[in-house]
C-alpha cells in the first residue's frame, strides 16, 4: 500500500512529540536515497529535528591508506563505529550541553569533524547510513540505540542508475561512476540487503523524491 509524504511527516513527528529525545534511522543499500529522505524530512520538521550522517564516521583518506583499504571505502571496516555509536549512546542522554558530530564532504571525500551541532533541545535526531542494521560488532549495538529504522529498497536498476549518477556528479568519469557502482559498492548494497528484516518500515522510493513525486511504496512493517 503506497505510503504518502505527509504519513511519513506524521510518522517522523510523532517520535518527536515523545518524552525525552529520540532517534530515527534511515539505511538501504548505496544510492536508495536514504540522504535525500532524510533531509527532507529534517527540513519539514524545523527545528525539532537535526541530521546525522553515519558517513561522518569513514576513515580519513590517510587512515584508510595506512590499513590497506583504499579499494573498499564505504565497506563496514572502513568507518570508525564504535565512535558512530559512542555519539548515538551520547545523543540519546542529553544534558545541557550541544553535542557535535561530524559530517561526511562529498566533494572532497573526507568527514569533517565538529560540523553539524545538537542543541540540547532537539527533539528527534535522523540518522542515516548503510549499517545501521548490520548484525555485527561493534555495528550490532546501533539498532538498540534506534527508536525505529526505515530501509529503502527501490528496484536495483533505479539504485544503481541514482548510484551512478551521484558518482559523476562528484567529479567521476561515466566509466569510473559504473565501475565503482558495480564493484565495491555492489558489494555492500549485498551486505545491506540482508539486513531489512531488521527495519521497523520498509519503503520503494522510486517514484520519489528524484522524480519530483510525494509518494512512496510501503512495503509494510519489518520484524
């Protein structure tokens, strides 16, 4: 049954008008439009919500130079989680204080730390990453951190396009873009996948947000 805009809104708000704070996850496999869902949702809630990027937790360059893992950036050994889930353990017991969390730059490839603020009086922060589900330690311990996840499955054909297209739009050649989105990131989009049972949402965003469209597939609620 298709799951509109404004359902979602309704959905994302009512965890915000909970006691206390609390924490939405959004994960799928590279390219299903977990960051374009997020933002929007983020920008429809005002200043009741802020944005984390689990990509704020990617190794630097250097870092992932000096392990040997250059040729499989965006695998789940490539990301410093355990720090990723020291932050959501801090977010989810707010003090008086403003929490900073870093932010993944596209454009240059590297997470900046300290550049996206918490204040203490943020109702409901969206999170949002690939492994937010993944059953293995230390990433085991996100889910219990989460007060709902929605994984986003469009149709392979359309994630791989959106995948590529992203790719190229960050300085990659066509050829580069389809190589990556074939290798690397095709293989955790298959560690990603077996993850959806975990979700609490299930959704087809192909006829949204790229299309210009407010509708999406739900497919239902997970285990």
């Amino acid at each position: 049954m298709p799951v509109k805009w404004p359902d979602l809104v309704a959905r994302a708000q009512s965890l915000a008008s909970g006691a206390g704070r609390r924490i939405l996850g959004i994960t799928g496999a590279p390219g299903a439009g977990k960051s374009t869902l997020a933002r929007r949702l983020v920008g429809a809630l005002g200043d009741a919500a802020v944005l984390i990027g689990m990509d704020g937790y990617h190794l630097a360059q250097a870092e992932l130079e000096r392990l040997g893992r250059t040729e499989r950036k965006g695998a789940p050994d490539t990301f410093d989680a355990a720090g990723y889930v020291a932050l959501l353990r801090r977010l989810r017991a707010p003090d008086a204080s403003t929490v900073y969390a870093p932010e993944f730059r596209r454009a240059i490839e590297e997470p900046i730390a300290g550049a996206v603020a918490v204040p203490p009086d943020v109702s409901l922060v969206v999170t949002e990453g690939n492994y937010l589900l993944l059953d293995i330690e230390p990433w085991s311990a996100v889910r219990g951190l989460l007060d709902e996840v929605w994984f986003l499955a469009p149709d392979e054909a359309t994630r791989r396009a959106w995948l590529t297209a992203r790719h190229c739009r960050y300085g990659r050649t066509p050829e580069q873009a389809a190589a990556r989105a074939s290798g690397s990131d095709e293989r955790n989009a298959r560690l990603v996948a077996q993850t959806s049972d975990r979700a609490d949402l299930l959704l087809d965003p192909t006829h949204w947000p790229h299309t210009g469209t407010k509708t999406y597939r739900g497919f239902g609620t997970g285990n």
